[in-house]
C-alpha cells in the first residue's frame, strides 16, 4: 500500500519504500523492543531452545493482554515455509506448557498469570503468497498473518494480511464459540434483568464498531473484552450496573459529563487504563462516545 506525504498546499508526494535491512537485524529486534506498543503483547524470551527432540529456536515468546501465550515468528527468506513452521512450534508450545510458564515467570514475576483458552501465534513476512493464506484458513488454529514494509524517513508500516476471525466454523471454531457464549451467559447470571438488557444492547453497539467480523469478543473469568489488534474495552457485569474500562488514559479522552476515573494504578479485572460506570436507565449514546474513542485511539 502506498504512502503519500502531503505539503502545505496541498498537494501530494509518494513516500518511496526503501531498502530495508535483513529481518533478523531489522524487524525483529524492533518487534521486541516494542511489543506493548505494537502488539500489546509483553515479552517473555527470544530465540528460544525447543530442545533436542524439536531442534529449533522459536523467534519470539510473549505473553498478550488477555494472558493468552504468544509466539512470533519471522520470514527471512523467500523459500522459507513460515506457516508450517509456526504450526510445529505452535503444538511445541502446547505440548510444553510448563516450559513457557517458567520461562514467562523469570521476565514477568512469579505472580504471572497465564491463560491456556487462547494461545496466538502471530507471523510475518514482507509479503505471503495465497497459498499461505489459505493453508491458515484451513487450520482451524489461532493464526495472524502481518507485512510490514520500510519507508524513508525512518517510517515503519504493518498491515494485517489474515487474522483468526476470518476463518471458517470448523468444529473445533464451532466448539470454541459454544464455549464463549456458555462464558457470557455466566457474566449474565443472577443479574437484574434491566443490567442484562443494559450489557447486549451496548454488546450490540461495540461489535457494531468496524467493519464486519473486526471487532472481536473475547470472555474471560472476570470480564468481557473487545479488541482489534489490540483491547479497546472491556466490560464488568456487576449487580447495579456495568464497569466499563478503556484502554486509553484519561487525559487522552473527551469526558464533558466527568464519567471516567483514572485506574492506571489501580487493581482493576480489565487492561483498561481508564474506567467508569453505566447504571441502567443512563441510556448507551454517552458510553458508546467514550467506547468510540478508546477504538479510534488503540487502531
């Protein structure tokens, strides 16, 4: 996809694609560096050993937002078969579930909490061919595809090419999404009618957000979050109403009714930064301008 830089006047000038340096010297460690920032991802190891039986090293380990474990994998050259790869190391790290908590412990703290529901595994490449695309939507596994280019100017683009979403209701999907919605009638119970009422209709509005099937729901023990590439919110039933968190600071958000408090050093059950309070009856217009501007701020 190409840049385009525009002067004073209006008018525009392409910002051409440089050469850019090797993937292991380039992409990577800037991955690494910056995983919170691009990914809301925390690091967790590098080039980590599979050992003797697997023989391999798995480019990057992390750990996401909702807990859930992580592996990056980069292409380095052309032949290389990125997808079948990630794949074997992807059932590595199922099959080694301890290996990846202890190693998580060493970087997190051993207070590190780790989610075994949805483990992602993230590749990428300067291009992926067709093949590889559809080859992913067959797996019925957690599986995003990313380019990236370098621009002059030191400008740095990623673009997500395939994400989970996207693929077919395999039965393993189809056991996945029963599961999820068994997760969120559990939120939903023993609470007053009207909050349940108050939750879907504000549901309804949040998976309404972008496009088709790009905001994703994922429910957890002590909250209901939705995401991009990233949390953008995530939602607390409660008995008097819903707690809404954002996962953007409080200063960075238009608030004319002073509904959000800051919870960045707060315990708190979502990823949000900030948080406030929707009691039934308040209606969902004022909420959903807050939820809007968190999804605008974290794309």
């Amino acid at each position: 996809m190409p840049l385009f830089k525009v002067d004073k006047e209006g008018r525009v000038e392409q910002i051409v694609v440089s050469p850019s340096p090797k993937e292991k010297k380039g992409v990577q460690p800037i991955c690494e560096k910056n995983l919170q920032s691009l990914f809301h991802i925390r690091f967790v190891a590098t080039e980590h050993p599979t050992g003797q039986k697997h023989a391999g090293r798995i480019d990057t380990l992390g750990l996401d937002e909702n807990d859930n474990p992580v592996i990056i994998e980069y292409k380095r050259t052309q032949d290389e078969n990125i997808v079948t790869q990630g794949l074997y190391y992807l059932d590595w790290l199922l099959d080694h579930k301890g290996d990846f908590e202890i190693a998580a412990q060493k970087v997190l703290g051993k207070t590190v909490k780790v989610t075994w529901s949805n483990p992602r595994l993230i590749l990428i490449a300067q291009s992926f061919s067709k093949f590889d695309t559809h080859a992913v939507s067959k797996t019925g596994e957690n599986v995003e595809l990313k380019t990236y280019r370098f621009y002059q100017g030191d400008l740095f683009y990623f673009e997500d090419i395939f994400t989970p979403q996207e693929v077919s209701e395999t039965p393993e999907k189809k056991t996945k999404l029963l599961k999820e919605e068994h997760e969120l009638s559990e939120h939903l119970a023993n609470k007053p009618a009207e909050v349940q009422k108050l939750f879907l209709e504000l549901r309804d509005l949040i998976l309404a957000l972008g496009p088709e099937s790009k905001v994703q729901e994922n429910v957890v023990q002590q909250y209901v979050a939705y995401k991009t590439n990233r949390n953008f919110c995530e939602i607390n039933v409660q008995k008097k109403g819903l707690k809404v968190f954002v996962d953007v600071p409080k200063e960075k958000i238009k608030d004319d009714k002073s509904m959000i408090e800051d919870y960045s050093k707060r315990g708190r059950p979502g990823t949000g930064e900030s948080a406030f309070t929707v009691s039934p009856g308040e209606g969902t217009d004022y909420p959903m301008n807050i939820i809007k501007q968190s999804y605008d701020l974290t794309l």
